[in-house]
C-alpha cells in the first residue's frame, strides 16, 4: 500500500489504504486543526525523535468500552484501601511529562518528543486534552492523558511511579466516562497489560463506524473535575 505525503492542506486519506502496520501518511504538521481532523477519522500521530510526523491508522485496533473495564481482586483491594487521590485537568503537563520521562529511565523511548509535548498542551488548553492524576501522600504517583471528542476518549499514554496507580487512573476514568455515556476509550494497538484489564482488538472498520457514532454527541469540552466517590466527570470553561 502507498504512503502519503501530507500537504499545508488539512486533509487525510482514507484509513483503509494504511499499510499492513497501520501507516497512513507522512509530514503535515501539528497543528490543533490538523490533530483534531486525524482523530476525528481514527487517525494519530506516533513517531520517535528525529523522524518526520507518521500518522497511523492500525487493523486491528484496541479499544476499551468503558464499562466493560476488569478490575482483579488484587487491583479491586488497592481500590478499597484508598490508598490514592484521583483528580483531572489538575496537572496536564506534569502527566505528560511523567509518561515522557518514565519510558526514557526505562530504556524503552519514547514518541512524546517536545513537538507532541507543545502540540497536546495546547489541545489541553482549548478543552480537547485532558489528564488523570493519581496522588500518594501530596505527590504524583502515576497518570494518564488523551484527547476527548464525542463520546469517545482516545487514550495517548499512562505511567506509574507507585505501584498500581496507572491502573487506579484507568478505572477512575473508565468509570467517570461511563457515567457520562462514553462509547468508547481507543487504546490505539495492543497491549497485554490492556488487554487483561478488558481491551479489546475490533477490525478497524468496526472502530471507525462505533467512532462515527460517537462524534455525533456533544464534545464535553473545557476542564473536567473529579467528584470522589461520584466519580462524575464535570466540564467548565
């Protein structure tokens, strides 16, 4: 399959004439125009230090339904201990600071280069990115972020400085979502660790009809609160 040269235009290709790994289309830039055109057709940008902007579109994708989330008896205990404190919007670019730095001390790299760091702190700024935040005694313990349209919430990246608190956020936020009707949380491409926690890979052609479906609600735009134990998701300007 060919690969396509992006142009100033704002405009992508269809997701289906993606190779076999799921690339779609080189360069563009990003822009919020661009950034919110790519996901609203299940498209994102993931590439590493050095290279042009890859956007990709895989088959199968990964997805989570908020609803269906697993918690394990061993996660469900750390629930009911207490242990953290879980809020939203309350420390954006500390988290996506933290999912930078971690995979870097982990040797593992990483695609949140200072392009994609800028580019979704603006996204975050005009109430389209938004974070989760889990706290041990005053001090960030892990976290996640990702981008919200529709009903859907496309998950960018998580990580964990305490045992366990990437996976306090994740059920936090699958279970405020769910109370505001989300269809969806896109986890892009597979994972076992997502997987065991109720992620699901569909044919990419089922995701982008269920994705279509959820772009027809509202945006919940603005900064998103966290009412514990409510666990409703609130919007303000």
């Amino acid at each position: 399959m060919p690969v396509f040269f992006l142009s100033e235009k704002i405009a992508f290709p269809p997701p289906h004439f993606a190779t076999r790994e799921g690339l779609l289309a080189v360069g563009g830039d990003l822009t919020r125009e661009r950034l919110l055109a790519a996901y609203r057709q299940g498209i994102f940008p993931w590439y590493a230090e050095g290279d042009p902007i890859l956007w990709w579109s895989p088959d199968p994708r990964l997805v989570l339904y908020p609803d269906h989330i697993h918690v394990s008896r061993t996660l469900q205990r750390v629930l009911n201990k207490q242990l953290f404190s879980v809020t939203m919007d309350s420390a954006f670019q500390a988290v996506i600071t933290g999912c930078a730095e971690t995979r870097l001390k982990q040797d593992f790299g990483t695609w949140i280069v200072e392009e994609i760091r800028s580019a979704y702190i603006d996204l975050h700024r005009a109430g389209y990115a938004h974070s989760v935040e889990v706290w041990a005694e005053g001090e960030l313990a892990g976290g996640l972020y990702g981008v919200s349209l529709g009903r859907c919430f496309y998950g960018e990246s998580m990580f964990t400085l305490v045992d366990n608190a990437s996976n306090v956020a994740l059920v936090h936020l699958a279970r405020a979502l769910a109370a505001q009707s989300f269809e969806l949380i896109d986890c892009q491409v597979s994972t076992d660790h997502l997987i065991r926690m109720g992620a699901r890979e569909i044919p990419r052609s089922r995701f982008l009809r269920q994705l279509r479906r959820s772009l027809t609600a509202p945006t919940l735009k603005g900064r998103w609160e966290y009412a514990q134990p409510a666990g409703m998701v609130v919007s303000r300007p």
